[in-house]
C-alpha cells in the first residue's frame, strides 16, 4: 500500500509571476484589483491588493482561487456546469463556504496536472477573468 502520493503544486515564483501580471492587466484596464493564487490544498500561495480594490474582493479572490483549485473548473462555467445536475445539488453546493460560481477565477493546470488556482476580484466578471488569463500568460499556462 503506497501510503504517499506526489502531487505538484505551483511554485512561488510563479504565484508572484501570475499575481504581478494580473495586477498589470488590470492597470491597463483601469481597474483596482485584488488577486489570489492557491495550490492544490487550497492553500494561499500569493496574492496582492492594488491600492483602492474594493475590500470585500480581498475575500472574493481567495475564493475564486480555492474553488479554481478545488474543482479544476473556471468559476465562469459553475452556471452551466450545475444545470446538469439536481436541485439539491444546485442549491447546496452555492451555499458551501468558500464556493464562487462566477466569473474570475481560473484553474492552473500543466501538462494535465492542476496545480492550483488564480482568482482575480474587483472589475466584471470579464475583467476579472482576462486580468486571470493575463496571469496565467506569464507564466506560460493557458485557461
């Protein structure tokens, strides 16, 4: 019986990488911004606030992050994804703490293996999600 199991996690220097980048993004948007990145446990790996994001998104992001991280799922797709699935589940699984089931949070995924989440809060969900995607650009991933 193998009682550890591997698992790769994103490292910090790519967490800082993803971070800085979004943040960028989002300066060229106009937009103040908090963003997360967390590894496969969930864990905070890094995050910064731009002066003047909101202080609730501080929140918002690290959970956008976690639920990235935790299903392997863009938070964007959470609505479409649970049309598949009963009331029950529909309704429960929005009222578990941490979950977000909208738009900017994204899975990091290398060669099929996840690696964590990055979760951007502050703009529209669309904002968010290209201030994510321009962190997973720097770091040579795609989402």
């Amino acid at each position: 019986m193998q009682v550890a199991v591997p698992q790769s996690v994103i490292g910090w220097e790519a967490a800082i990488t993803a971070v800085r980048a979004a943040a960028q993004h989002a300066d060229s948007l106009g937009i103040r911004i908090n963003v997360a990145v967390a590894d496969t446990g969930g864990n905070l790996a890094a995050f910064l606030r731009m002066p003047g994001a909101f202080l609730h998104s501080i929140d918002i992001a690290i959970d956008k992050a976690y639920t990235a991280a935790s299903f392997g799922l863009p938070t964007s797709q959470w609505h479409a994804a649970l049309q598949q699935h009963s009331e029950a589940v529909r309704e429960g699984i929005v009222r578990r703490p941490r979950f977000v089931g909208f738009g900017g949070g994204l899975p990091l995924q290398e060669a099929g293996q996840r690696l964590g989440g990055i979760g951007v809060s502050g703009g529209s969900e669309e904002q968010d999600e290209a201030c994510a995607q321009a962190g997973l650009a720097a770091i040579g991933l795609t989402g």
